[in-house]
C-alpha cells in the first residue's frame, strides 16, 4: 500500500490481481469466485428478505475461508447464511466463509 498526500494507493504490481467489477446485486447471477467481497453500506436499503439473496451470492462467490466485508450497519446474524461465515472484525464488519 501506497500513501501520498492523505490518499492511498496500491502498489500496481498487486493490481494485476484485483478485479473492480459493477454489477446488479438483485438480478445478476454470482461472479466467479473471490478472496474477498467489499459491499459497504448498500444492503441497508434493501428489505429482508432481499438482503438474504445478496448474501447468498456473496456466499456462492467467495471462496471457502475468503472474506466479506460489509457497511457498519449492516449484520449477517439473521440471514440464513450466517453460520457459514465467522466474524473477523466485529467493528469494521469483516467476515469469513467457512463453509461452502
């Protein structure tokens, strides 16, 4: 990681290795998989029972032991993948897969 002026950046021989994608949380189909998965703050608009099927496809597109991370108040506790997943940081909301 690189910081310069109150900015970071990463180093881009890492960036060859780094997929930035946008993509319809609702209709679209999951991705390949992933070590990691960033969502910050959007599952809050999102009612139950649609939150539940975002997490679903986190789930079918992360990696086993890969990671979640999600907004500050968002939780996976009552979604119906949350025992597949471990808490890595409770604060930020960090997560990982420990179950396919």
């Amino acid at each position: 990681l690189l910081v310069l002026n109150r900015s970071s950046f990463f180093h881009p021989s890492l960036m060859k290795n780094v997929s930035f994608r946008r993509h319809d949380l609702v209709l679209g189909e999951p991705f390949n998989k992933f070590d990691l998965i960033l969502c910050r703050n959007v599952m809050i608009y999102f009612n139950q029972s649609l939150q539940n099927e975002v997490l679903k496809k986190f789930h079918e597109s992360l990696f086993k032991y890969g990671y979640l991370a999600i907004g500050s108040k968002e939780s996976l506790i009552w979604c119906d993948y949350a025992n597949r997943f471990i808490v890595v940081n409770t604060e930020e909301k960090i997560y990982k897969k420990i179950k396919d």
